[in-house]
C-alpha cells in the first residue's frame, strides 16, 4: 500500500456521499498476535482506515485512555520493529489503508530510512508524527517520499491563519484536524466555533480533512463529520477493545443506526 490507497479510500467515499470513519488502536494492546483479528474487525464493522499506534513511554498528545494502553503493550515488550514486522506479515490480509501514529523517538531510534522501508514493507499508507513540527518534517517526511508514503499533519484550534495555510500547502494524504485544545480523551461536547473552523480548512485544502480528539460516539461524529471528510475516534475505541467489547464499534458509526439501539439496550 501507498498513499494511493488513501486516496483510493477516500475517493470511493467521496462517491458515494459517505464520510471516513477511522479508528485508533494502540498496536500491541492485548498482544501483537490479535493485530490480524483487531484490524479485521474494524474492517467488518465499516471502518475506513487504521490509526495504529506505536506504544510509547512519552506521549505529549495521548490522554489517559490511550496513554494507558501503550503502558500495557510497552509491558508486553511491543515496539515500533515488532509491530512493522507483525505488519508486513499480515498485510496480505488486511484491505483497508493503515496509517501509524508515532513519535519522532521511537523513529530517530531506529533511523528515519529504516522506518521508511520497513514501514513500506509493512504495507503503511501514512505516517502521524504528532511531536515533528512542519519546520523539522524533512528528515522524515523525505525517506517516506521515496516509498509514497504520505506525512499527515496536523492543524489545532490555536494554529494561525498563516500557519493553517503553512500546512495546506504541500499535505498528503489527509489534514488532521485537531477539534480540542488538549490531549485525546472522551469529550461531552465542542466548541461551535469548531464547526466553521473546519469547513474554512476544508474549503482551503486539496487533500481531505479528518477531526480528531475526543469524538466519542456516533452522534458527535456524524454531527463533526457533516463539515469535514471524517472523523478519526481513538480513546473509547481503545477502551472498548481492553473492556473485550469490540463488537460495540460498529454502534460508534454514523449510519450504523441499528446496532448503536442494539448497543444500547
């Protein structure tokens, strides 16, 4: 896979007047051997693309939710090599465009030109790199170039109108919309501003915006959804899988209207 199947994705949605739905997972919660089954049951339930994460003993943008299950894969010995090379071994049978989320120092660690092919190897699609700011993005946007492996960026709430055109400029594969001012975690609700702060990076982009942070059921994704291209769900996806209730994913999906009254009851 390259950054073509991220436009492939996005482009069949677009027809058919649907928005992404992509989940987070943290790669190696609940052990490296259940990747293959969690990743195919995002598939089945309708997910469009994985965000996988890299465990990793730092994070600046993970909330309580996500932080604690990268503590409980670091456990397991899981790190960026295994979880690429568990990739690269079941990406024969994975269909739907993975994307990884990592920091910069798991990727200095193992050299920014390793990653590249192993991430290509691995079948990646793009590469989130949450604590790599535009000005320092070469030495790993580049190495993933040579793959077509898209470098996604990020926009927040605070970020400027001269920053916001900055990173428009020039993205692949999708913007990530940053929708609070703060780390990921189950949010009750937004800032109306939000909306009309997503539809002007929308009008403004070339590739599709994507929110984040927060969205935490099917109601807020569908109403966040309605003014970007997607909405990327992580902390109760995260909880969810740890609680052994994966099948009430789906109910986290707009449109999935029967199973979230099933989920519910």
């Amino acid at each position: 896979m390259s950054r073509m199947e991220l436009e492939k994705a996005f482009g069949t949605l677009k027809a058919q007047d649907e928005k992404a739905f992509i989940a987070y997972i943290m790669a190696g919660d609940g052990g490296l051997q259940n990747l293959k089954g969690q990743i195919q049951s995002l598939e089945a339930a309708g997910v469009s693309i994985v965000e996988l994460g890299i465990p990793f003993s730092d994070p600046v943008a993970d909330g309580p939710a996500i932080q604690a299950a990268g503590q409980r894969a670091l456990a397991q010995g899981v790190t960026l090599e295994k979880v690429l090379a568990e990739l690269a071994r079941i990406r024969q049978e994975v269909s739907i465009p993975v994307v990884i989320m990592t920091y910069a120092n798991p990727v200095l660690r193992l050299g920014a030109d390793r990653f590249a092919t192993l991430a290509h190897e691995a079948g990646v699609s793009g590469v989130i790199i949450p604590d790599v700011p535009l000005e320092e993005e070469k030495e790993f946007g580049a190495p993933l170039a040579k793959y077509d492996i898209a470098m996604i960026r990020f926009i927040t709430l605070t970020s400027s109108e001269a920053r916001i055109k900055e990173v428009i400029e020039g993205a692949e594969g999708f913007i990530y919309a940053v929708t609070v001012n703060g780390t990921t975690g189950v949010r009750d609700g937004f800032e109306d501003s939000l909306y009309d702060h997503l539809e002007k990076i929308s009008r403004a982009s070339d590739v599709p915006v994507c929110a984040g942070f927060g969205i935490n059921d099917a109601q807020q994704a569908e109403k966040i959804g309605a003014h970007c291209d997607g909405v990327i769900v992580g902390s109760r996806i995260v909880n969810l899988l740890n609680a052994g209730r994966a099948e009430e994913i789906k109910s986290l999906i707009p449109g999935n209207r029967d199973v979230a009254a099933n989920a519910s009851k």
